[in-house]
C-alpha cells in the first residue's frame, strides 16, 4: 500500500545531511507495504517502480545517507525486499514543502459525515498538489470547505485522500476525515475489498464479452512517464487485476465496464492498452489517433470532433463501496456518466444508425 500523497520533489533530499551527529527531526515522505507474493529484488530496483521521476541512483544515495528504513531500520541499496516488508523514507524537511491553501473551488460532494466524504471529481482537477500544480488542486477545494473545522489539516497525511483518480479521469473519490477513519480505510484498500467500478469507451472491438486482465504495472523502462505491463512475476512492477465486461458495442468502439481487483497508477488505461484495445482520446497512451475504422476523411473529421467533444481520456469512476470506518455498514455510492462522455458515447450511436440508415 503506497502513501505518497504528495509527488516530492527530492533533487536535494541529501543537502540536510552535513554530520552525522546533528540531530535533526526525521519527517516521512513515502511508505510502502511489499505486496504478498512479491519476488525477492533489490530495494533499489523495488523503488524505482514504485516512485515516479526518482532515479536509481538518487534512491541509492539515499541508502547512504541511512534514510531509507525496512521494517524501522536503515537498509542499503542491496537489500532483497521481502513480502510485507514496511519501507519508509524519511526526510528531515516536512512532506508539505509549500503550504495547501484553501480555495473556494466548486465541489460535488455526495455524501459527507464526521469521519468522511465522498466527492465526485469533475475532469480536469487535479486531486493533490504537486510539480506544476501548485493550486487549484482537490485538496485546496478540501481545505476551503473544511476552513471551520478545527479537527481537520488538509497539511497531515494521517487524514485526506485515501486513494487517487487521474487528473483527466472523473467520477468517485474518497476522503478521510480523521486518522482513525484514514487507517481502516487504507486498509480496505490494501485488501481488496473495496468495490470500484469504471465505465470507459475503448478503440476496436473486444472479442470476449468479459474478460480478466492480469499483469505487473510499473513504470515504462524507456519513458518513466509512461506505465507499462511486465509478465506477471517479474521483477518489475506490480501485480494488477482489471475485469472488464462489454456493455454496449459501436462501430470501432465498445463501452466497457472495468471493475478493479487492485489500483495501480494508470490501471484500467494501461490494461485496455496492452490488450490492444487503448482508451478513446488518452493522449498519454496513443489513444488520440484515429486507431479504428476507415481511411475516409470524412470519417478522420468525425472522430477529430468526437475528441473535442470529450477532449480527455473517456474514464469515469462510476462506482464506489467500502465498509464505514465507524458504523461498520457497507456503503456504495454511484455517479452519473458525466454529460462530456454522455455526448461523445451519443455521437457514435449516431454514427451508427446513420450506418445501417446507408445500407
């Protein structure tokens, strides 16, 4: 389980060391839990897959300076990680370099109590400050509608975001109130027993009704930008499950159910990818060309309007259940296709009546 909820910008994570006698306060940065079953590597590889934009050198250095922890202790870069090994790094600047400001952003709140809330994120919000987004993020949206609550800090990463959805894709997110709430919800995650259902428009045509999609996730090894799939018990990446069911077949399109067995960064969009079938408009993994159908203009303009129709990766979290932290009540919540998807699944019913109408 990985709770690095701000992207760190670590380029001078050894500039604090300057004697090993100074005492300074140690403040963590990341954590994670090595998943059951995971194969014996190298700490610094292990690392390497799961933070974004960190080299293996830096992670080594890190080692080093003895503040890279295992199970509460200082590891060298060639410790073989272990399943259920807790890793830790730890810092001695605080995890929030800048402060998260409250701001008056709109937001879909669909259930809220003293330990939760549910948002229905529009597409767009970015969920968490980070490089390049300094503002205008969900957490500065919290801050503003919480201001008048003493027992909330947007800045303490015991309370806040309990899991994450891309900035493009939209639908259910949770959020902890208090660290109690956080911990048990965490651990739900963690365990796979949440229930998390996504609805997305893909290119071409599924053979299978439904299907299962296994396969390691982990950070490409040409561009770390990009999440790729390793064969299931490599050494890279890490385990992930996506099942996935038709619910309506268009021409050189399909809506797709994807419900989530695990949740990786970029999941459902690398699983659709590595089965051919890339999801409608994800500029990040190619879905923005025309990747099915004809080489007739008149239909390369009907799909370029059908990107601008919905100018983002076609994802929406549609469902989301957990147990309640307090109450102990299973609680599932559901959210409308947003009116952008909406209209770009409406555009290809059009277009294939307007087939049949022509034959």
């Amino acid at each position: 389980m990985k709770e690095d909820f701000f992207e760190e910008d670590l380029d001078s994570e050894l500039d604090f060391v300057e004697s090993e006698k100074e005492e300074k306060e140690m403040y963590e940065h990341h954590r994670f839990v090595v998943e059951k079953g995971k194969a014996m590597i190298r700490i610094d590889k292990y690392l390497v897959n799961c933070m974004a934009d960190i080299s293996r050198n830096r992670i080594q250095e890190a080692a080093e300076a003895k503040t890279i922890l295992v199970n509460g202790k200082p590891v060298k870069s060639n410790y073989k990680v272990k399943p259920l090994d807790e890793i830790s790094i730890q810092l001695a600047y605080p995890p929030n370099q800048y402060e998260i400001v409250p701001e008056d952003i709109p937001l879909d709140i669909v259930y809220e109590d003293d330990d939760l809330i549910v948002v229905n994120k529009q597409s767009g919000l970015v969920v968490h400050p980070g490089f390049g987004n300094f503002n205008g993020t969900l957490l500065n949206a919290l801050a503003f509608h919480l201001k008048d609550d003493p027992k909330f800090d947007v800045d303490d990463p015991r309370l806040g975001l309990v899991h994450r959805i891309d900035k493009d894709t939209s639908g259910l997110l949770l959020i902890a109130k208090n660290e109690d709430a956080k911990t048990k919800l965490a651990k739900q995650f963690f365990d796979k027993t949440t229930h998390r259902r996504y609805v997305a428009l893909v290119w071409g045509r599924l053979e299978k009704e439904e299907g299962t999609i296994v396969g390691n996730i982990g950070r490409d090894l040409r561009d770390r930008m990009l999440m790729t799939v390793f064969p299931e018990g490599s050494e890279y990446g890490k385990h992930a499950v996506t099942h996935y069911k038709v619910l309506e077949r268009l021409p050189y399109v399909t809506l797709v159910e994807c419900r989530l067995e695990t949740g990786r960064t970029h999941q459902i969009r690398v699983h659709m990818k590595h089965i051919g079938h890339t999801l409608f408009n994800d500029e990040r993994y190619g879905g923005n060309e025309v990747l099915r159908g004809t080489t007739f203009s008149k239909y390369k303009a009907f799909v370029n309007n059908c990107f601008q129709v919905c100018p983002r990766q076609a994802l929406h979290a549609k469902e989301l259940g957990f147990v309640h932290p307090k109450t102990g009540e299973f609680m599932k919540f559901d959210s409308e296709i947003p009116s952008d998807m909406m209209a770009l699944i409406e555009k290809w019913r059009r277009y294939e009546k307007g087939l049949k109408e022509n034959d």
